[in-house]
C-alpha cells in the first residue's frame, strides 16, 4: 500500500478522513527523476570511465515504479455499496522514495515507542562529525559500528560516574539512529543517540530499578567530547584509516585512501564528498559551490546553545530530553530523527528549469533555497542513496545495553506494549501486500492500517463512498496482462510513465 506523501487536514464538518492514494507521477520529484535517471548515469559513467554501482541505478528503478498502479495494486471492494478502490503496492525502499520514507519512519517511532524505550525518561546525544570523517565514513560505513561502540562507552561511563556506580553494579540503555543526511538534502553522517537518562541497578531479588541521572554541565559536556575525540583517533589509527608521520619534526595525521583505482571510488565517491561539501561533483560546474537564493534577512545575534560542545569540527548536542511520561513527544522526536531525505513539497522546478531545494530553516546568513540544475540535482540523490556494506544491507538502528537485543534485562525494562489484537478484515491491506512481495512478518510489526489511524486519523477500513461499509480486500493484482485488463476497464492509464532517454549535456 502506497503511504501518503503529506498530512491531511481535517474536514470542516469534523467528519472522518479517508484515504486518498498518493499519486507519485504527478510530483516534481518523480518527474525529475523520470526525464533525467538515464542522462545522469550515463554521463557520470562517461565522466569517470567507470560504472555506476548497480545499487544506485536499483534506487531509481524502484522509486519510478513505487506508487504506480500499472506495477501492481491491490484491489478492495465495499461490502455495503460496492465501490471499489485500488492502492498501488509500495517498493519498500530507505533510499529516495518520501512515501516510503514516511512509513518507515511512522513504523519505526511506534515500534520504539511501544516496544523498545522504557518509561524512563530519554536524553538525546547528537554527535556530528567535521566533513573528512563524513567522507570517510560515507566511503566506509563499516567504520560506523567502532564510531558508535567509543562514542556510546564515553556516555556510559559518565552516566555510571554519575550514579556513583562501577561498571558491573549499573546498565545503561540506548538506541542509535544513524543519520545519514541534512537539512539540505546534504550528505551528513551523524548520531543520534536516545540515551535512557540513567541507569538500572539490580536490587537483591534481580530486579532492575533505576537511578536517574542529573543533566551535564556545559564543562562536563566539553570533557565528554575532548574523551570521545582522543578515543575516536586512537581506534582510526588502529583500524589503518588514519596515518601518522613525523615531518620536520612535527606529526602530521592525514586519512589513508583505499582502492583509490576501483570503480567506486571513481564513481561513487565523489558524489559523496559532492554532497557533503555542497559542491558539483561532474559536469560543465564540477568543483564549484551549489548556487543559493537568500530569500530570508541574515541574522547576526548568534548566541551559543545550552549544553552543545564544539571541538575541531565535533558537535556534541545534549539539550533535548523527554520526560518518563511524555510519550507522546518521545514518539514525536523519534520520527523527527528517522524522517525521510525528501518531501515533496521541497522540490520545485523554476521559469529557466532549474531545481529549487527548499530549506526547512533559512540558513544564518538568509540562504532559503538552493539552485542545480536537473543533473547536478540527480548527482545530489545518488549520494543519499544508503551507501552500505556488505550491499545491500546496513543497520542504521542500532540498541544498546540493556535495549540490546539479547540483554538479559531486556524483557524486564521494556515495556509490554498493547494487548495483540486480530485485525479486520480490511485492515489486512498491509498483510496482504507482504504476502505479495514474500516478506514475513516480524515482530510488532503495525500495519500501514494502523499506522494511518495513529498518525493522521485516518480511518483504512471504512469505505469513503457510503462511509458505513468496510472496505475488504479482493485480490492482490501483479501480473502484467491483468494489471492491464482491469486498469483499462476502469479508464485508467494502464502503461507505467515513460522514462527519459538520455541526452547532451547541454540539453538538461
């Protein structure tokens, strides 16, 4: 089931909203991606002497074929009146795809918020990193997993010092979402880690109680990140990422480049430090700066932010916390820091056919917009794609002492979440698209149903032409000859939207 693109608006008359089919092919974005996907690979391949990495070009295939009715639907019929309503199957996809990305991260903040983070209250820890260990960690995120292990080991231990605790006597807990963008659609790898604001201790009996911890001072904040730091050299350097030598008597540290002649990093790589570094990697303005549009006054009376440390690039951020009770805010920033690349509504062609990326803030010096052109822009996505190792697979929630998976206080701080219920028999819309594309189900899995119900009050099951039947699924339709049969019978474009060919580069 295709999720919907932005949240609805309730009707005047206060009577319940249905669901409306997102219609990708009518956006900016898909049609960018339409007319430009063949132009861009072919000039970036011709550019560098090498191919494209097969999982980019995937990328785009799935995001044009997501929410397309003519590459399958699921049928459903009224019981009361008979109307019908189709709903095109999703791709499932982390990449580009704002639908998808919105039901992920719908999905993923109930699941933590249901699930996984105890009624005890959360501090957020935000590291970012200076621009070459994004570029780094962007052409090796496999080095995220020792990142994140120093990184979460500083934060215990002064969560333990706190309580006064040696490391056997207290646990502590955490989920990491690795963020993988900005707010400029910019390649920026940091963490965001949900840290539990404490830490359990086992009475006698073994039962965990916990011991809540006081907030950092702006100076415990700077040690904490000056640790992190020494630490994080230290295990680049075993790793062979980082090299040191003496020259002129004075250590000079620079980061070693592997397989600097393989296709990737002829292709790959430089869309990413591209990206990060706000510049053009290929074309007639390769190495120049992203044009920008100041649509907004400057502001000049920056003032320093309450527990933020800055250092040599590094940004620690631990001002955000959420009380025990507050669930409701928890759920709020856990979609906030698994939100999708894109929207939508960003994305906007001007009169000369140059994209305009909106910015979500104006930036400090007024910048509200940036401008590229249709391939520079298309060089943009590509690096959003999830650069993963081994492909095409990389976990980007990460949990933590007692939330790890096989904690043995685990099922002990967790909370239980609602009583299973079955689900109707219209609301099994989501099931029946796994059953299609043979995913198993997992557990506490919610239903996109659900889902929009929770986020939107939306209510899946009722039919929006009488507004008292149930909708009920007829068939799960993938096989071509049939997509074509039932879409020409109800008037509807029963071939998927034509792609671009590619073409000069002067001529995007």
């Amino acid at each position: 089931m295709q999720a919907i693109g932005r949240q609805p608006q309730r009707a005047p008359d206060g009577a319940p909203l249905h669901y409306e089919r997102h219609r990708p092919e009518q956006t900016t974005l898909y049609r960018l991606v339409q007319q430009h996907a063949a132009s861009f690979i072919a000039h970036t391949e011709a550019s560098t002497a090498a191919e494209l990495p097969r999982f980019i070009k995937d990328e785009f295939d799935a995001f044009l074929e997501c929410g397309i009715l003519a590459h399958g639907f699921l049928w459903l019929r009224c019981g009361e009146c008979g109307h019908d309503k189709l709903l095109a199957n999703s791709r499932k996809r982390r990449g580009l795809c704002p639908s998808c990305g919105a039901r992920r991260m719908s999905q993923t903040a109930a699941r933590l918020v249901g699930h996984v983070i105890p009624h005890v209250p959360v501090r957020q820890w935000v590291l970012s990193l200076p621009i070459p260990l994004r570029v780094l960690l962007a052409a090796q995120p496999e080095l995220v997993t020792p990142v994140l292990q120093v990184v979460q080991r500083v934060i215990t231990r002064h969560l333990l010092d706190d309580a006064e605790l040696r490391a056997e006597e207290g646990h502590s807990g955490a989920v990491t979402l690795i963020q993988r963008l900005g707010s400029a659609a910019n390649l920026n790898i940091h963490l965001h880690c949900l840290v539990l604001d404490g830490v359990y201790r086992c009475d006698a009996d073994g039962a965990p109680s916990f011991i809540e911890a006081g907030a950092p001072t702006d100076e415990e904040l700077h040690a904490l990140l000056q640790t992190a730091i020494t630490r994080l050299m230290k295990m680049l350097t075993r790793q062979g990422v980082l090299v040191e030598e003496l020259v002129e008597d004075m250590d000079q540290t620079y980061l070693a480049e592997p397989d600097a002649d393989s296709e990737e990093a002829r292709t790959l790589r430089p869309l990413q430090a591209a990206a990060i570094t706000y510049r053009i990697a290929f074309g007639p303005r390769a190495g120049q700066k992203v044009l920008s549009l100041r649509g907004a006054m400057p502001r000049e009376d920056w003032v320093r932010q309450a527990l933020c440390a800055d250092t040599d690039g590094f940004s620690l951020h631990a001002a955000v916390r959420v009380q025990a009770h507050d669930r409701k805010r928890l759920e709020q920033l856990c979609r906030y820091i698994t939100r999708p690349a894109l929207s939508d509504e960003r994305v906007q062609l001007n009169a000369a056919g140059q994209v305009e990326l909106k910015l979500k803030t104006p930036w400090r010096d007024g910048t509200t917009h940036l401008v590229m052109s249709p391939l520079e822009f298309m060089q943009r996505l590509a690096a959003l794609v999830p650069a993963l190792v081994p492909r095409p697979r990389l976990h980007l929630i990460r949990f933590h002492g007692v939330l790890a998976p096989n904690a043995k206080l685990r099922s002990l701080v967790v909370p239980k979440g609602p009583p299973v219920q079955e689900e109707p028999a219209a609301e099994a819309a989501s099931a029946a698209e796994c059953e299609v594309q043979n995913v198993q189900a997992r557990p506490h899995h919610i239903s996109w149903a659900r889902l929009l119900k929770r986020v939107f009050d939306i209510d899946m099951q009722r039919c929006p032409n009488c507004g008292g039947g149930e909708l009920k699924i007829i068939a799960a339709i993938v096989e071509r000859p049939v997509i074509e049969k039932i879409l020409t019978h109800l008037g509807l474009d029963p071939q998927p939207p034509p792609r671009g060919r590619a073409r000069e580069v002067g001529q995007d």
